[in-house]
C-alpha cells in the first residue's frame, strides 16, 4: 500500500468531492478514482458508499472508511511529523551555528573551525558574534546555537563543555616599555601602569580574580583603568600605541608589530590559567557530542 494513496484518500474523505479533491491533488478525477479503487481492493472493502455516489451523485463514506480516515489521519499526520524532524536534524549536521565572544582573537576563531571541520567534512559553521561571554551560553541554552565559546563557569542548567585549550594570563606591552626586555613579569611591577581593558561586560570573569591578586599585592588595577574598549583589535593598538598594557589570554600566537606578550606571574610564580571552553547542551546529538569532546588543540 503506498502513502500516497492514503492521502488522496483523506482528501476525498475531507472534501467529499472527487472534483475538488483531484484539483488539490493536482490530478485528474480519472486518475484520483482509479487511486481510491485500488486501494479499496488493497484493503478489502469500500470507502465510500456506492449506491450513494451512483444514485445520489453524492460521496459518502462508509463505517469502515470513517474508521480508516480517522486512524490513517493520525498515521499520516506522524509520519509528516517524522520526515520533518529528521529534515531538520539534518540541517542541522549540515550547518553548526558557532557562537563566540568579542574576547575571541581571529586567529584562535579560525583554528577552532579548522579543528570541528576536520571532524565534520560536510558541515559549514555559521559563526554568531556575541558581545558578552554569558550571552553564548544563554544562546546555548535557548537552543539559539549549537556549540559556543566561552570560560567558565557554566552558569545555566543542561550545558556541558569541553576543555578547547588551556591558557594563561599574559600582559602586552609596546617593544619600549622598559619591562619589554623581561622574561617575565611580576604583578607588582605594573602597579603604577595604566590599562587598557575591553569592557567589562566583554570580558571572562577571570579580571575579577586578577583584581583580587593586586589588591593582595597593594594596589588596585581597576583603578588605572584609563580606557574601556568594545573591540581586541582596538585595545592592541592602544597598547602599541604605548597608551597603557593590557591583559591578554596567551592564546595569540603571532607576533605583533612594536608589541609584546610578557608571561604575568603573582605570588610565589605563579601564572593565572584561563581555560577556553566548548560548550553544548547536554542534549546535543551525542555524535556531536563525542566529536566535540575530541576536538582539542
């Protein structure tokens, strides 16, 4: 038995019209008649009430096919419910929509959908811009992306993540600073240094403990704060412009003209780990799931 005569069936049904049920159908009455005939012989008996329709001119549908209407109604109903549920899984695995912060740099964009390409081969990636590190897990939890870039912690229910990479806090500096020739430097030594900050809605909630750690050691930096940006590009061409030094995730690999990235240690030597997250909500295809969990640079 074929679908399709099921729903021509429910048409007539419907229409109580051979007419009017072939002109929605977009075939001929002949070729609808013919369908409706076959499958009364597939199902072993009539649907609608010959003597009705041949001395009345009038299509009436019989016990049975009032009884089949409503059963087969409901069967078609779900199998359309199914088909496009499955259509739009596989949109989905077609196109992933990414979510990243301002925080993200360019080049650590790319390297993480060069790294979910090669684990999907056949998926684009529409990248969403967020302004806010929070706003990406909001949009993950309202099912408004798939996968999302951001820092812990994860403050709404149902996400899980993977760790993408391990970080540490660095400080940019221009090349004429006079720490620009350290190794490293110590948060002490910046304690009379003007920062350049991305604004603080823009920024992972790591600044707060940063601040917490030069308060310990005797000064505030938020207090120096002599600029808020809305962009990482603009913020790295105030610190090359010798205007202030910034903190900076160690992620940027690629060297900047009349800048550098000075390792930043507080007490005892130790540098402050950022971790950069994937995260997705728990109920993700676990295929996707299990793929993103391996994805690590």
């Amino acid at each position: 038995m074929e679908l399709r005569k099921f729903k021509s069936f429910l048409v007539v049904a419907k229409e109580l019209h051979f007419g009017k049920a072939a002109e929605k159908l977009n075939i001929t009455q002949p070729a609808l008649t013919h369908q409706i005939l076959q499958l009364e012989i597939e199902v072993g008996f009539d649907l609608f009430d010959k003597e009705q329709r041949t001395n009345h001119r009038k299509v009436v549908l019989t016990e049975a096919g009032i009884y089949l209407a409503k059963e087969i109604s409901r069967l078609v109903e779900l199998f359309d419910r199914t088909i496009l549920s499955a259509q739009k899984n596989s949109e989905k695995r077609k196109q992933l929509r990414l979510g990243l912060p301002m925080f993200c740099y360019t080049e650590n964009v790319v390297d993480i959908i060069k790294s979910l390409q090669n684990k999907f081969p056949a998926t684009t990636f529409k990248i969403v811009e967020f302004t806010k590190v929070l706003s990406v897990q909001e949009a993950l939890f309202k099912g408004n992306i798939d996968i999302g870039v951001t820092t812990f912690p994860l403050v709404f229910k149902g996400l899980d993540c993977q760790i993408f990479k391990e970080v540490h806090v660095d400080v940019l500096i221009s090349k004429k600073h006079p720490l620009a020739n350290y190794k490293q430097i110590k948060i002490e030594q910046l304690r009379n240094e003007k920062w350049i900050d991305l604004s603080k809605d823009l920024c992972p909630p790591i600044l707060d403990e940063i601040e917490v750690l030069c308060r310990n050691a005797g000064f505030s930096r938020e207090a120096n704060i002599v600029q808020e940006v809305s962009n990482v590009e603009l913020q790295i061409g105030l610190v090359k412009a010798g205007i202030g030094v910034a903190i900076f995730p160690s992620f940027i690999t690629s060297e900047f003209e009349d800048i550098v990235a000075k390792k930043l240690v507080f007490s005892e030597d130790k540098q402050l780990e950022l971790s950069i997250l994937l995260a997705f909500k728990e109920t993700l295809d676990v295929e996707l799931q299990l793929a993103i969990k391996d994805t690590v640079l």
